[in-house]
C-alpha cells in the first residue's frame, strides 16, 4: 500500500494541488485522502474509479488481489466439485439399484394343500427355510422403480449444472485477466 500512497503523493505534486483541492477534485475527505498517501487504508472500487478518472491513470497494478474474489472463486470451484461429486454417487446408487431395488424374487411354498407366495426383494437362494415351511424360487421379475428414475434424472441435472458453472466461471474469471 505504501507504493500506491507514494504514486498518489506524486500525482499530486506534479499536477501542483494541496491535498485539501486534490480531495475536492476526486471528491473525498481530505483526511481520507491523506490516510490513503500515507499507506493507512485501502481504497475502494468507488474510490479507485475516481482516482483513476481524476488523474487520469489506472491503479490497478499498485494493489493486491481482492481476498473478496480471491475467496470467492476457490469457493465456487470447491461447490461445483462437492456438487458434482454427489450427483455422480447419487446417480450410480440409483443405476445400482442401492436405495431402491429393482429386483422382485418370488418364492413359493407347497405341503399338500397348502400353498404360499413370498415375494422379496432380497434372494434368498433356490430354497430356503422359514419355520417349517420350505419355499423354492419360481422366479424373478424386474420392475422400473420412479424412485431410481427420480434419481438418475436428478443427478444428471445436478451434474450439467455443475459442469456449466464450472465452465462459466473459469470464462469468467479469464476475462478478468
């Protein structure tokens, strides 16, 4: 800061203005204005534009990256990483039947004239006990859940938009450059 103070001083002095008419002319306080030369604050984008216009000059070069944007990028860049990790987990929990089965197992039981379907979503084998009653399978059928269909859809939304926001704000952030 003390660089830009000392250009600011300079600035001045070559154009022969106090400080009192240079911050009528760029319209600030003049104690603003000299706290500004000494190196003390850190002007503002408002006030940096009216610096800029009253000596004619860009200020760019004399101060450090803003912490604001600074922050702010590697943010959106760790959100659109966070976002984009989650859609992919979602949607291969959805493709792989995690939360929501797709696969029915029908099971069926006979002792004389006692006869029994138990249908599950889990495979129990080609036989299994139950109490006293022996079931077998006698088959298997799938059945397109809207749950997986809700989620697959989703993720996909989820991963194009964090894909776009990463993309635009790289853009963006070039044009700055």
């Amino acid at each position: 800061m003390q660089a830009l103070g000392m250009e600011l001083k300079r600035l001045r002095s070559d154009k022969k203005w106090t400080q009192a008419f240079a911050a009528r002319e760029i319209g600030i306080q003049q104690s603003y204005l000299s706290k500004l030369e000494n190196g003390q604050f850190i002007p503002s984008l408002e006030v940096l534009e009216k610096l800029s216009s009253c000596y004619g000059i860009s200020f760019n070069e004399y101060l450090p990256a803003s912490p604001i944007k600074a922050a702010q990028t590697p943010k959106l860049a760790i959100m659109c990483s966070l976002m984009f990790i989650l859609a992919i987990t979602v949607w291969l929990c959805a493709h792989y039947e995690i939360f929501y089965p797709e696969t029915y197992f029908t099971y069926q039981a006979k002792l004389d004239d006692f006869l029994a379907f138990n249908v599950s979503q889990q495979y129990q084998g080609e036989r299994y006990i139950e109490g006293d009653v022996t079931y077998q399978i006698v088959g298997e059928r799938q059945v397109s859940r809207i749950e997986n269909r809700f989620l697959i859809v989703s993720s996909a939304v989820c991963i194009l938009i964090s894909i776009i926001t990463g993309i635009f704000s790289k853009r963006h952030k070039l044009r700055k450059l």
